[in-house]
C-alpha cells in the first residue's frame, strides 16, 4: 500500500486506484482513532511540539516522520495528504468515505494550525535563500534631487534583505537579473502566471524608458 501512496503523492496513481487507496487507508484510520481514545489528543500533541519554535525547510518533513511514528506510515500519508494548504477538494473526497473520526480530526488539526501547516508546507518546497514577499518604496530626494527606490525582501528562511538606490541603479541591477535568469535557456521552467506578469510589467517600462518620438518638421 505505500508504493500506491507514494504513486498517488507523484499525482500519477489512475482514478480508480486512488478511490480504493483512500477508502482504505480512511477506514484503517477511523478504527485506529476508536480503538485508541486519546489519539486525537496524541497527534494533536505531536503537532504543536513540531511546530513550536521557527519553522524552516524540513518541519514538514519531521512532522510527517513523527505521525508516521505514532500513526503508522499509510494513515500519516493520510492525514499530511488531506491538511496540505489549499486542498480543500481532498477532504470534500474523504467525506464521502464516511469515516467522522478521522474528518473531526482533520477539521481539528486545521482549525488548530492552518497557518503553521501552511507556513511549514511552503518552506518544504523552496530553497532557504529564495525571496518570498517583496515590499518597495519609491520617492524622491528634494535635497539632492533624484529620485530613490528602496527594496525590501523576504527570505524563506526568515532573513530580510533591504536595497536602496538611484533609479538608474535599480534599472541595472534589473538588467542583471534578467541577464541571468535568461541564461536558463528554455521557457519550460517558467509557469505561466510568472511569464504572464514579467511580459506586462516589461512591456510597461519599455513604454516608459523609450525616448520621445521628435516632432517631424515640414518644410514651408
């Protein structure tokens, strides 16, 4: 049954086999939840000790080792599977399996941490150096008449890295980066959300940066 687990995390488990998969495994789950009674309270527990403290790039996985620990490896494959952020659709799909142990316990688990697990899933999937939200300033220095332009990104791994400088110095530093990620030499790596943002913003500054078109003069 892991391997089937694990074909259904690759997303390239067949329809069929993922219904059977899930009914299982939910079934084995809601008998372990009634047959121990203060196993809500035991995942729960392991729950709040792995998530205290800050969060990086492996909490998700040691939260997954220690359910597996207590749960067996199938039913934490469950539970990590169904509390992913943003998959609603997956609980909608287990409720139709009838098991309320195990759906009060994901509703629980939810309720309790649904921004930590969101937080900790995040990180699991990104390098610790890779910007995650980005906030600027743009304004002008009366004094020594120029305009200046301040960045400040966040890190996945909670560092903060602030940029100042002139307009013409952010164009450059712009022209680096799109130097460099150009060297990536294929569009398959990009999504299309990424693509569709870059080609508006770009297509605005060309807009902004191209000279005036002179005035054509016509002769008397």
């Amino acid at each position: 049954m892991e391997n089937e687990w694990l074909s259904l995390l690759r997303g390239d488990l067949p329809p069929a086999e993922t219904g059977a998969l899930l009914s299982r495994t939910t079934g084995d789950l809601n008998a372990f939840l009634e047959a121990q009674p203060i196993a809500e309270q035991q995942v729960l527990s392991i729950l709040a000790k792995r998530l205290q403290g800050p969060v990086d790039g492996k909490t998700w996985e040691v939260l997954d080792t220690s359910l597996a620990s207590y749960l067996g490896r199938e039913r934490a494959y469950l539970v990590t599977w169904a509390i992913e952020p943003g998959q609603s659709d997956r609980r909608e799909e287990l409720e139709k399996h009838g098991a309320p142990r195990v759906m009060g316990l994901l509703r629980m688990i939810l309720s309790l941490y649904g921004p930590e697990l969101e937080n900790a899933f995040e990180m699991s999937n990104r390098p610790p150096d890779e910007w995650r939200r980005i906030s600027r300033d743009v304004y002008y220095d009366q004094i020594a008449e120029r305009h200046l332009v301040k960045i400040l990104i966040e890190k996945y791994n909670g560092q903060r890295l602030a940029i100042e400088g002139t307009a013409s110095s952010l164009l450059m530093l712009t022209s680096y980066m799109i130097r460099s990620v150009r060297l990536v030499g294929t569009r398959e790596p990009f999504s299309e959300q990424s693509i569709e943002l870059f080609l508006q913003e770009a297509g605005q500054l060309q807009t902004l940066l191209q000279p005036s078109p002179k005035a054509v003069s016509t002769p008397p």
